[in-house]
C-alpha cells in the first residue's frame, strides 16, 4: 500500500476510531490484496510507511468478496463491478483475505 | 479514404544503463536517503545484468525487431533465465546501444556543454561511436574537446553540485547545473532530460534510416516523452521535440511536446495523423526518449526473488506518419475512443469509453479488431512486483465486456484473449509501453495480410501529477490501406453518379419549364 494512502488511513483512524473503519479493497490480484489487508491490520509488511509496526486491526475486505456483494445495490454491482467479477481470480483474492483476516 | 495519414515506419532502441539503475533510479535513490544502509542497496549490485544478457533477454530482441511477439508467446514464462538465439546488438527496428555509448551520445546531444567526460574515456567511447557510422563526424568531434581528469570530474561531482556518470561502477563524467539557483535547471534533472534527448535522437536516426526518408522531408515533430524542459519561469517550457530534431538533422522541422503520462504517445500519434490529414504537413515524426528515474523501479521485488533487475534499459522510439502512399497502414483518425472527464472510473466504463464506444459508432464489432494493444508492459517485469500481467489483464477486461455485450460467450475469453492479445514485450519505462510499441509490427502484420484492423490503446494516470484524481486514456483503429485506386475510383464513381443526377434534375427541369 502506497504511503500516502497509509497515513490517510491512518489519519482517518485516529479520527474516528478502529471500530468504526471498514477499509474496501479493489486490488486486481491476491497477492496485493493480502499485503494491503495486512497492512491495516498487522502492519506495513515492508517497513516503510506509516503503518509499519502498527497494528490498526482494522475490518478489511475486498469488493468482489460474497460479503460485501451482498449489501451491495445488484444493478450498481453489475453497472459497476460485473465485468471485473468475470476477470479476477475471486477465489484467490478471498483465500488471501481470509488468511489474514484469520491471523487477527 | 484517401486522406487518412500512414504508418510510414517505425524504430525502437534500448539503451543498457546499469550505473544509472544504481544511481539515478529513484528506488534507489529514494532508498539512499530513507535507509543508505540497506539489505537491498548491498545486494543490488549483485543483481545487474552484463550487456550480453541484456542483448539475449527476449523481450530486448523483440523490442528491436529480431524476434516476434509469436516468440515471446511461445517462450515458457518467465522469460529472465532463457536466453535468445540472436542475441543481436542491431535489428531491424533500432539497436539496444552499450551504456557508454549511449554516455558519449548524451554528450553529443548537449549544446550547452554540461555534459563532462574523463579524456581518456571519451576517446574510448569516440572509437566506438565513430564504428557505430550513425552519427557525422563533426558530431563525434564533440568528444575531442574533453580534457577533464578524474580529479576533475570528482571535484565537479564533490565541489559544484554536479550529478556524477558512472560505468562500471566507476567515475566517468558529470553533468553540471545550468544555473546555481533554478531548480529546474539543476544537474539532476539537466541529467534525465539529456537522456530523454538523446535516446529520442538515437530512435529518429534509426527511423531516418529505416524509412530511407531523406531528413529534409520532415516537417513537424511530436515528442511525448514524461520529462520537462524548462527553467524556474516556465518549468514544462518545452521543446523536446526541436532540440532533438536538430541533433538529427531535421532542418526543415519544428515541433512541440505533447503530454498524457503514459497515454502521450497515443495522443501525439493522434495529434500527428491528424495533422498529416488534414494537410497542415506531410511528414510528422512521433517520438519519445527514456526516463531514468524508472530505472529499476521494481527492484526490490526483483532482487528479493532472486531475479536480475529487469528495467535495466532506457527506452525509446519514433514513429514516422506520412500523407497517405495507398500502400501502408491507414490512422483512422475518425474511429477514437476516450476516456472523458464524464466517463466515470469503473473499469466497465473505462473500456466501454476507450475501446467499445468508438466501434459502436463506426459499426463495427470487437470481434472485427484482429489485435489490440493497450498497455504493453513485460509481464516478467510486472508480475514478481505484484502488478500482474498488465496486458493480459487489459484484454480480459475487453473480452469481458464483450461477453456482457453479448459480442462473445463467456467461455470465448481464453481464446479471445489468446488470439486477440498480444504478449507484453516493453520495458517500463512509463509511456514507451503504451500500445506504441506495437505500431512498427502492426504496420508489416497489415502490410503481410496476416491482419486487417488493430486498436492502439493508451492509459495514463494523471492522478500521480496530483492536480486531477482522474486516469486517461485514447484508442484509435489501424487499418489495412485499401489502396489508392480503389480510393480514386470510389470517389469518381459518387462524382459520376452526383453529375448525372444533376443532368437529370436539369432535364426534367427544363421539360417543366417546356
């Protein structure tokens, strides 16, 4: 996760408070989906932002996990998110998620 | 059709800059100033390619012509630990230049003597450029005038805020500052814009000699590089395009810069074939040199997977578009799509805008685009950083939209994209992979009839330039030139047909007034 986007969530949860953060991924592979989930939960993975050694634990998900396609409007997901539903490797990316998500 | 501008030809080289990955990439030297003493700055230089590799890594000989994009997609990923059969410093596109060559180059293309050598390793370089037969030889004269020494050099380095040149990790020349306040002007970014210019030279002198085109004949220039020239009053001042027209002898061209981060190129070519259609010049270069500061960007990744570094190699490449010959490839100028600033950013609306949109209009479906080239990334290079294949992702993305279309059955992806797609074969040097690339191969697939119609597509992400949270990109469609009798004969046909309707009309007119 870029720096700059580490500090606003960072920022973002000092002014409202860890459990009223939910971080939204749309991350176009597993791998980068796990780091970036990882880094607003354990911490920067690579040591070289805000977050390094921050353990914000934040609810992370990513868009295209069941969870948050359920509380999604169907036609906006399909106008919206359909056509990169088709092209990502879901299953993969919600693997990555529930791996960190199980180390919280 | 027959005022739609043609691809005339094209080139592309590579330049090996090792020292400059070390030096002048800003991973490393953003890493020099946040942790100096780091892991990966110690065991980088471990990870740097010899220029034997470099000339034996595929995607290099495809970049410059001596393999196919049919090659690489038959090599077995990853492609870093095969080796190319021809490993050849020239092919027929341009040539992949030895760094200190490329060091005796940037002195050449510099007019206002910053660029400072070792003596000894000018007259080196001055040998080597002199075989190399694509310079004059007042141009190689230019490295006769150094008498630096290595104190010399050191103290301009150590003393006068010059950036250094190394080769073979050693000192071999720097180049000072323009002015001792103007930031804009300073060695380090009087360094990359030096690169930027000579590595846009070295591809119009190959695109010079590849199209045979005699210098004179070019009337305009396009450059799209990312770089800026200018001084603290006018920081993109420009003209990219100019001063490196007269290092090639343009005598009869001027130009300007065109920007777009990495969707310029496809808007230059846009910017330029429209040009060349509607009349204003004939001949239209479109070019764009290397960026340093991306050497090695990815190299954290690559170095802790055990890989070589991969963006070892400046890029560049120009592309010569021409008044319409009846033979080469045609710009459909008429057939463009956008990314406007009311598209919306959702992927489905961003491909409908970019590639659907525009073959609605034309009435034309996707399956009538033979090849699309959107951002042509290596995905050596992009897949151990976690940024996955890039142009295999672009095309999943158009054929998906395609199934929602219900232009192809959702189990046609595979195949669409196979056989649609091509193999991403560019270095990283931001705006050289963005669908360019594949116009000089694209132009010979035409021409061999192997295909009829491509779309050239660029991407860029304004939102790094911090003064818009918007992306861009444009596409247009490359044709098969259908020829310059069928053109006439098409239009003298509709003329025929209009001076007999008209006889007609003055016929029964005068029967009326009878």
């Amino acid at each position: 996760m870029d720096l700059e986007n580490q500090r606003r969530v960072l920022e973002f949860t000092n002014q409202y408070g860890a459990e009223n953060i939910v971080v939204l991924l749309g991350a176009a592979e597993g791998e980068a989906s796990g780091l970036a989930a990882e880094t607003v939960t354990l911490g920067d993975p690579t040591f070289a932002g805000p977050l390094a050694g921050v353990q914000l634990g934040l609810t992370v998900y990513h868009v295209c996990e069941p969870e948050i396609k359920e509380e999604i409007d169907p036609a906006v997901y399909d106008e919206q998110i359909s056509m990169m539903e088709m092209v990502l490797d879901v299953d993969d990316i919600c693997n990555e998620m529930n791996a960190i998500r199980e180390q919280l | 059709m027959s005022d739609y501008a043609v691809i005339k030809g094209a080139s592309y080289v590579l330049a090996a800059a090792p020292d400059m990955v070390l030096h002048n990439g800003t991973t490393q030297t953003t890493e020099m100033i946040v942790n100096p003493e780091s892991e990966y700055l110690k065991e980088l230089p471990n990870h740097l390619r010899s220029f034997d590799d470099v000339l034996a890594y595929i995607p290099n000989q495809v970049y410059i012509g001596n393999m196919t994009n049919k090659d690489l997609a038959a090599t077995e990923f990853p492609y870093y630990d095969k080796k190319a059969e021809k490993a050849e410093r020239y092919g027929k596109y341009g040539e992949i230049m030895p760094q200190d060559e490329f060091i005796g180059l940037m002195q050449i293309c510099d007019v206002f003597d910053l660029v400072k050598l070792e003596a000894g390793f000018a007259q080196e370089v001055k040998a080597k450029l002199t075989a190399h037969g694509m310079l004059k030889e007042e141009q190689i004269a230019i490295l006769d005038k150094n008498n630096d020494t290595d104190e010399t050099i050191a103290a301009l380095v150590n003393d006068e805020h010059s950036e250094p040149i190394y080769h073979n990790f050693k000192l071999v020349g720097a180049v000072k500052r323009a002015h001792d306040v103007d930031v804009n002007l300073s060695a380090h970014v009087m360094f990359e814009n030096i690169v930027a210019k000579a590595s846009s030279v070295l591809a119009m002198l190959h695109l010079i000699k590849n199209t045979g085109i005699d210098p004179a004949e070019i009337e305009y220039v396009v450059d799209c590089c990312e770089e800026a020239c200018g001084d603290m009053n006018q920081r993109g001042g420009g003209n990219f395009a100019k001063a490196a027209a007269e290092v090639v002898g343009l005598v009869n061209a001027t130009g300007s810069d065109v920007r777009g981060f990495c969707a310029g190129p496809a808007h230059a070519i846009l910017d330029a074939a429209s040009l060349v259609k509607a009349g204003t010049f004939k001949n239209v270069i479109v070019t764009a040199g290397g960026c340093t500061a991306k050497l090695g960007m990815n190299g954290k990744d690559h170095v802790k997977k055990g890989l070589p570094i991969l963006e070892d190699c400046l890029g560049g490449f120009a592309v010569l578009l021409s008044e319409n010959d009846g033979v080469n490839p045609v710009i459909r100028t008429d057939i463009v799509g956008r990314h406007t600033v009311g598209t919306g950013s959702s992927p489905q609306a961003v491909i409908g805008g970019l590639v659907t949109d525009s073959l609605d209009k034309a009435g034309l479906k996707l399956t009538d685009v033979d090849k699309f080239a959107p951002e042509l990334q290596n995905p050596d290079i992009t897949k151990p950083a976690g940024a996955g294949d890039v142009p295999e992702a672009n095309y999943k993305m158009i054929a998906a939209l395609g199934v929602k279309r219900g232009d192809i059955a959702r189990t046609d992806i595979p195949s669409f994209v196979a056989e649609r797609g091509l193999v991403g074969w560019a270095p990283t040097q931001g705006h050289i992979p963005s669908g360019v690339p594949y116009m000089g191969p694209c132009r010979e697939d035409i021409l061999a009839g192997d295909i009829k119609r491509a779309m050239i597509i660029g991407k860029g992400s304004l939102f790094l330039g911090r003064m818009t949270n918007l992306f861009d990109g444009v596409s247009f469609l490359v044709e098969a030139n259908p020829g310059k009798q069928e053109a006439a004969a098409a239009v003298s046909e509709e003329t025929i047909k209009s001076l007999i309707g008209e006889a007609m009309r003055d016929f029964a007119k005068s029967l009326i007034a009878e």
